[in-house]
C-alpha cells in the first residue's frame, strides 16, 4: 500500500532525506504492481507528492545554505571592519598617519568613516580605458595634423610632421647606393604592412568566428533536450541571439526565462549543462572519475567491493555499474556526503561482499537470528540493510541484535524454553541435545537439520509443551526416513533373533 506522508520534520534536510526514500519505496511499489489496480494508482499519486514534496525540501535547505553564507560574509566583514577600526584608534592615539584604504573604485576613503574601515589596504588596478590618441587632420595648411586637439610635431604613421604639416621625405639620387637602400626600405616596409594588414583581417576573422562558436557548442548541448516545447523555446532563442548579435553570457542570462530553465532545479541544470556541453568532456570526466572513487571509497568502508566472488556459491558480485550510477547521481544533484549517506540508505538492492562496518554487522544479525531459530525474509534484510545504512534513521546493530531476540521470545514454539533464552542462552544451545539425538538416529548432518523439522519433533503440537527426551526419541522412529537408516535395520534384525530365539531356534 502507498505511504501517507504527513510528517513534521526538525529540519528541511530530515524532510529531504525522508522524501528521498518515499520515492524510492514507491518506485518499487509502481514496479511490482499491476497497471490500473488500487495499488498501482496510490502509489503513482504517493510517487507523485513525494517528488512535489522533495523539492520544495531541497529548496529550502538551499535558501538555509545561502542565508548561512551570507550571515558567515556580513560576520566576516564586521570582524575585519572592527579591527580597521581598532587599529585607525591605535594610530590616532600615537600620533601616527592612519593606513590607507581604499574602495572598490579605487578611490581613497576619508579615515575614521565607515566606508574606511570596510575598506581595502590594497588599492585596486583600475584600467582606464577612455583615455586614447585622436589624431585629427591631414597634414596640410589648411588641414595640419592634430593630436587631441594640439598641433602635433614627430613621427606618424611612419612620416614626419612639423607643426602639423607633412615634412617632404628627401629624394635620393637614382642609382646611388642611398637610394638602393631607401627603395629596399620602402620595399621592406610594404611587405611588412601588408603581412600586418593580413594577419589583421585573419585575426577580425577569428574574432568573429570565435564570437559565434559559442552557438554551436550549446546547440549540441540542448540537442538532447527530450521535452519538445522546450527545445522549440530553446531554438527560437538561438535565432534571436544570431540575428542580434549576442554573446554566450547574455544568451544564458536570456535562457532564464525559457521554460527549460524555469521547470528544472539548478542542480540538474548544471549537470544537464555539464554533462551535454562538448566542451566540458575531459573536466566532466575527471569530474564523474573523482566521484567514482571517492563514492568507492565510501562502500568498500560499509563492506561493498566493486568485483568481488562469493566464497559460497562461486558467483561473481558485480557492482560496478551501481557505483557508477551513484557517482552520476551524486554530480546530478550536487550532494554533500550527508546527502549521499541518505541516498545510499535507500539503495537496499546493494550487494555486501562481508568486512568493512556495515558487512561484519549484517554478519552479527544474521549468525544471530539462526542460532535464535529466527529466519529473516528478503523485507526484514533490506529493513536492516536501509536502517544500517541511514545515518538519521537511529537503529544500531545493537537494535537489530535485540529484535531478533525479541522476535525468538515471542515465537509461540520457544515458550518452552522462554526462561533459558531470557537467561541468555541462544535457543541452539538448549535443543543441542534433541539436535544431536536426531542427528545420530536418522543418521544425518546436524547442520542440515532445519529448525522447522527439529521443533516440530520437539515441541508436541497438542499440549505446545517440549517432549520428554524419551517421547522425542519414539517419536523419530516413527519418521519414515528412521526406516531407511542402518540404525533401524540393525533394531529390527536384533528383535527378529529374539523373536526366533523364543521358538528354539538357535543363531
């Protein structure tokens, strides 16, 4: 049956952590029921408010995150303001010039305001781009050149002026050797201007070229958005961006109003970016590599190895694939290592291999629960898997070692011996006896022995008491596999020489 939430939490993230598995639990509910039936349609409205529900949890421990910032900044900038403060008295006081500081334009600021001590020591470079050369004017008589309005005189352009007037180059002689070298001067120079006109249009083309790029590479990007209406608000802006011009950073600042951007939460925005951009394929990879090992890390600690072989069956325990798709989950949704520890609690189809925390204590309850008679369906060890895993959920092995007791207390076949076992005598250690006894008489394994088949020659089903050592012992002669043992052809082979020794027959 779909879960009922309507639960107050402490705080947002217990909030998160709970939804997290109700979507989980549904999830399994969805996919082992049938389509149509009651089950199936709570279950996808649970499924459905779950989500709703998570996140509106995830953004409020986002809006905690940035409140939390901002109050660490504000106390980080008073705590700095203060000792400005302290210090501008100390030199006051000493008769010494106060230090300098300076605001974010680079300006000096009065000492002893406000504004001074929230300041900077350091003055900021300010790159002053307004200020250029104008050259005006043509070099002539009417027109003489100018530089920013003032006569010029010098070199421009690779010729001389004089007050604003072009000064004529001196003519050489033809043939002499000045004139030769003047001609592979002039010669030398034009190569070299248009070399430097070439690479100045190469370089405009570049820049244009670069300008643009950008557009390529993000429609790859949302190529693989799935949702149709999207994708066409998507593309429509593409167009409106060429046509007018944009740069990448007023296209994404324009991407928050589309309905991609406005319907998706910022963690999977920045992954679906992340992870579709070509640009980002070797950060991205390096990105999911780290969280692989890190997250492998982190199972191999509970007892999870990502190749191991089961020492009983031969069969190769595989998680690597599961370790890969939780290291993309936890890119997805940019979780802290508490967020992760919450979604591993829900992951109960994780396979433990022993050793580590989480594998020596699963080992404890279950070496437990069989020498307490108790067995434990796939439900009860996935309630102990999730639980163990659950750093909120407050269930230690400790818990689960007395719940299994528990549950041997209360098994109607144990009343018999209900005080040993609260004495703290496991319920193997007081029926080793009938164990053995049956072992030896039906000529089998002690360890092959199953609890049903033991307590129900133990336990008489009529008067729900122990039977008497003798009364167990009849009564597994009377178990047809008691026939077939060589324990019985030897009994009835003694009784039919005494039966013969009475008529006089001699062995």
């Amino acid at each position: 049956m779909a879960e009922r939430y309507s639960k107050d939490f402490a705080t947002a993230q217990e909030a998160v952590s709970f939804f997290g598995r109700a979507i989980y639990q549904n999830e399994q509910i969805i996919k082992s029921s049938k389509p149509g039936s009651d089950k199936f349609k709570n279950a996808t409205k649970a499924l459905a408010a779950a989500k709703k529900q998570l996140e509106a949890a995830q953004k409020a421990v986002q809006a905690k995150r940035d409140a939390d910032k901002a109050k660490s900044d504000k106390a980080k900038l008073s705590k700095s303001a203060a000792a400005a403060k302290e210090q501008y008295e100390r030199d006051v006081a000493l008769g010494n010039t106060p230090t300098p500081r300076y605001g974010a334009d680079g300006s000096s600021l009065v000492p002893g305001t406000q504004a001074y001590f929230e300041g900077s020591t350091t003055k900021p470079k300010i790159t002053d781009t307004s200020a250029k050369n104008v050259y005006t004017g043509s070099g002539t008589k009417d027109k003489p050149l100018e530089l920013n309005g003032k006569v010029f005189s010098g070199s421009y352009k690779g010729k001389e002026y004089k007050n604003g007037i072009l000064v004529k180059a001196k003519v050489e002689e033809p043939g002499t050797d000045a004139a030769k070298a003047a001609a592979a001067a002039a010669a030398e120079k034009a190569k070299a201007d248009a070399a430097a006109k070439a690479k100045a249009e190469a370089d405009e083309e570049e820049k244009k070229a670069q300008k643009t790029m950008w557009v390529s590479w993000l429609r790859t990007t949302f190529s693989s958005l799935e949702d149709k209406t999207q994708k066409a608000q998507v593309d429509a802006l593409f167009d409106k961006a060429i046509k007018q011009g944009w740069d990448e950073a007023t296209f994404m600042e324009a991407l928050k109003g589309t309905g991609w951007w406005q319907n998706t939460l910022p963690s999977l925005r920045q992954f679906f970016i992340e992870s579709n951009d070509p640009r980002n394929k070797a950060t991205f990879a390096e990105k999911i590599g780290n969280n692989i090992t890190s997250i492998s890390a982190k199972l191999e600690a509970l007892g999870v190895q990502p190749r191991s072989v089961d020492p009983a069956t031969g069969k190769v325990i595989d998680n690597t694939e599961l370790i890969k798709g939780i290291a993309l989950e936890a890119v997805k949704n940019n979780w802290t290592d508490d967020e992760l520890e919450n979604y591993l609690s829900t992951k109960s189809e994780i396979i433990f291999t022993g050793g580590g925390t989480l594998g020596s204590y699963l080992e404890r309850v279950n070496q437990t629960a069989y020498l307490y008679g108790i067995s434990l369906d796939n439900n009860m060890k996935n309630a102990i898997n999730t639980s163990l895993l659950d750093p909120l959920d407050g269930r230690d092995v400790q818990y689960w070692l007395n719940s299994v007791k528990q549950m041997a207390y209360d098994a109607p076949e144990n009343k018999p011996f209900l005080a040993s076992l609260q004495a703290g005598r496991s319920l193997y250690e007081v029926t080793n006896s009938y164990r053995n006894q049956m072992a030896n008489l039906l000529e089998l394994d002690g360890t092959a022995i199953t609890w049903n088949d033991l307590m129900g020659k133990v336990i008489d089903k009529e008067t729900g008491n122990a039977r008497t050592f003798a009364d167990f012992t009849k009564s597994l002669k009377a178990d047809p596999l008691w026939q077939y043992t060589r324990n019985a052809k030897e009994t009835y082979s003694n009784m039919a020489l005494d039966v013969a020794k009475m008529f006089g027959f001699q062995g």
